[in-house]
C-alpha cells in the first residue's frame, strides 16, 4: 500500500470516528433531565437524582404497558384522554385528507414520548428511582425544580406541550399506505437518518409514530430529529430532507 493510501484510510477512519462520537449525545440535551441536564425542566441537585436513563428506562421493573418503548420507567397515561390527527372526538380514529383511517389511541411508542409531552403526565415520575429501595408501581415524583417531591411536574403550555389534543400534530400511529398523500415505496433507501436505511425501517409495526422522526437519544439535534446521523453540521431538515424522504412532493 503506498503511503498517501494509508493516509487516507487513516484520515477516513479519523472522520468515521467523529461521526460516531458526535451521535446519540443526549447528555447534556434537554432530555438529560439529570441535575446537570442541558434544559431548564430538570431534576434538583443532591438527591441521588444524577443518572441520565432513569427517566425514561430502568434496568428491572419496567412498565410493561409500553410494548416498543423497551425497559419503560413511567407510570402509564390515563387511555382514552387523546384525539387523533383528523378525528373529531377523543378516543375515535381519525380520518386524513388522503383517505387513511389513524389508531383511535396513540400506540405505546407514541405513548412514550406523550408521557411527558401531553402536559398531564407529569415528567418527574418515576417507578424505579435510583438506588437501593426506590421501587413504587405507580411512580414516584420527585424534586424537579420548584416542584417539590411528590408533586407532579407537567410540561409547561407551550410549543413543547404537544398536548392531548394531537388534530394539528403531524398524524402518529397511522398505517403507511404507499401512494396515499404521495407517499414513496417503503424501500425507497434513505441517507443521513439514524438507524434505517429504507422507509420500512423508520416504521413501527408499519405505521409512523413519533420516534419515525425523532431519536430522544439524539441531542445534537435541537429538535432530536432522526434525520442527522448523516453529513456532519447539516441541520436535520434542512431543504425539507426529513419530509421529502417519505413525500414525493
Ligand atoms: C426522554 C426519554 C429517554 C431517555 C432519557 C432515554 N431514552 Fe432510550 N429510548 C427512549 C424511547 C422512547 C425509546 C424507543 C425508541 C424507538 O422505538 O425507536 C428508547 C429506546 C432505547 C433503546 C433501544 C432502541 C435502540 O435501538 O437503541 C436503548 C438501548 C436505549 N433507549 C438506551 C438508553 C440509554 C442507555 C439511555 C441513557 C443514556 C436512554 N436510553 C435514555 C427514550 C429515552
Ligand atoms: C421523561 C420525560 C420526557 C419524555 C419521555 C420525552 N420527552 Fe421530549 N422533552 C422533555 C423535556 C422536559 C423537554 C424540554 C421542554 C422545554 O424545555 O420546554 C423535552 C424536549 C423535547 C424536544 C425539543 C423541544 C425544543 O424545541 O427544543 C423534542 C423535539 C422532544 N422533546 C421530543 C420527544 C419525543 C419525540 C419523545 C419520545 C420519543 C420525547 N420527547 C420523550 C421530556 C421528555
Ligand atoms: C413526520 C415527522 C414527525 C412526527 C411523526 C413527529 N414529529 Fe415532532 N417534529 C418534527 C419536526 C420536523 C420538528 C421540527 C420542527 C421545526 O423545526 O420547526 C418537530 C418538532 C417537535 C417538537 C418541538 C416543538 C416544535 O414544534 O418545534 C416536539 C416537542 C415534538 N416534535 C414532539 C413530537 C411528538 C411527541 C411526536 C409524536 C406525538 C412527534 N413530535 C411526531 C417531525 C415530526
Ligand atoms: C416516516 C414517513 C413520513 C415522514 C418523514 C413525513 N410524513 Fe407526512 N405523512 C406520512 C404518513 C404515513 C401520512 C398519512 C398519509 C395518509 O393519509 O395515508 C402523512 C400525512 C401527512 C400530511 C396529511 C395528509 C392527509 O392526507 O391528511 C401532511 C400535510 C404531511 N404528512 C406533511 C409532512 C411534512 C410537512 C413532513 C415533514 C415535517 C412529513 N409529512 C414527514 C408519513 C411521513
């Protein structure tokens, strides 16, 4: 091999390297609700609150409930509260422009990122807190702020309170029905999104759900849009990428 050969290679697994360690960096995002979390809604300091995962997963003792959100840490949202994309009641299934019947419920992926974001669920729950004997089934809450331990802390009105009311939300827990609002083949490739390479691999069960745009992992994306993993310093959406991937438009 000549030398500037080597070069290269080396050059190149300098840059794979990068992309790797600029991946999946929810420390320090505003999904690290730990202490020293990168948000403004996180946990008080010195209370055995400084782990990043507990918030969302546990190791034992998970709520079942979540099928798709795997190890979930957070009690379960009171079902029958949400009204779906096109739908003109809560817990009936909504109809699109295009024709496709959604879920009357949003399903547990879904659900997951709802259990903080409805803006009932209160996001300092917890079943199995940190440490030896932190268990309760129904999920304890602890200091988050202001708000005192055993007091919920739900998400404050705003844009990030995507609420109960998902009508003018992008559709979630609808089936993916090629063809229909100029949807592309599910094995269109598609480039620069974090875990897939077709359509298929951004689908839940067939169907798109929060997590077909969003990693929660994914902080070096202001918005944890999926669609990032790709070219370095590319912002997520930019030129509409995360739209056009799925829309012939
Ligand atoms: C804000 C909530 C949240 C936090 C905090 C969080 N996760 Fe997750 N995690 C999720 C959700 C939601 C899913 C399901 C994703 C999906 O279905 O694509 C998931 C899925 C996973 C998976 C399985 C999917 C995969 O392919 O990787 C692993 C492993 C994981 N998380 C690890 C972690 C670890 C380790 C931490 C702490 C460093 C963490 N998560 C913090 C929400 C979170
Ligand atoms: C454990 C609670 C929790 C869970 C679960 C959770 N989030 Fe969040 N998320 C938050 C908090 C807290 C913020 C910061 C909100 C704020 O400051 O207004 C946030 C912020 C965000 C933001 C960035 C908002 C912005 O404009 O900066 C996005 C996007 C987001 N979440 C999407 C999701 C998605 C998608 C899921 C599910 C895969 C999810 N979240 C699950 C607590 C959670
Ligand atoms: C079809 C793709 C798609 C789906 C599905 C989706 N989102 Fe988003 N979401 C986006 C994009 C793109 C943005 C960034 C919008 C922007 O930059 O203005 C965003 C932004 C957000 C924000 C930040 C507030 C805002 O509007 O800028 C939150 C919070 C959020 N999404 C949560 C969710 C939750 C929770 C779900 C599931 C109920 C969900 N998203 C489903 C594409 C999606
Ligand atoms: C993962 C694939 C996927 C991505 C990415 C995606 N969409 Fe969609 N979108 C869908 C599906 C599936 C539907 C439901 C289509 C139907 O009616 O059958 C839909 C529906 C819609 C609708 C409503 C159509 C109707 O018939 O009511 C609009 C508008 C839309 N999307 C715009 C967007 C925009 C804007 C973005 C980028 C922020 C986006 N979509 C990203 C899959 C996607």
């Amino acid at each position: 091999m000549r030398r500037t050969e080597i070069a290269k290679i080396a050059a190149a697994a300098i840059l794979a390297l990068g992309v790797t360690s600029a991946m999946a960096t929810i420390t320090g995002s505003k999904h690290d609700l730990s202490a020293t979390g990168g948000g403004t809604i996180k946990a008080d300091a010195g209370q055995n609150n400084d782990e990043i995962c507990v918030y969302c997963h546990t190791p034992h003792a998970a709520n079942t409930d979540f099928a798709g959100a795997p190890l979930w840490n957070k009690a379960t949202p009171s079902s029958g509260s949400f009204t779906m994309y096109g739908a003109t009641a809560a817990n009936t299934a909504g109809q699109t422009i295009a024709g496709t019947s959604t879920d009357q419920q949003p399903n547990a992926p879904s659900l997951a990122c709802l259990s903080c974001h409805d803006g009932v669920s209160a996001i300092n729950s917890i079943v199995n807190a940190p440490g030896s004997g932190g268990y309760n089934a129904s999920g304890q809450l602890v200091a988050f702020g202001a708000t005192a331990a055993g007091t919920a802390k739900t998400m404050p009105a705003g844009v990030t309170q995507i609420g109960t009311d998902l009508t003018n939300d992008h559709p979630v827990s609808i089936t993916y029905v090629e063809g229909a609002a100029s949807l592309k083949p599910t094995t269109t490739a598609v480039t620069g999104w974090s875990g897939a390479s077709t359509i298929a691999d951004l689908l839940r069960n067939g169907k798109v759900e929060c997590v077909s745009c969003h990693d929660p992992h994914l902080g070096e994306s202001d918005t944890f849009l999926r669609r990032n993993a790709g070219t370095v310093g590319e912002a997520s959406n930019k030129g509409s990428k995360v739209c056009l991937t799925c829309h012939d438009k």
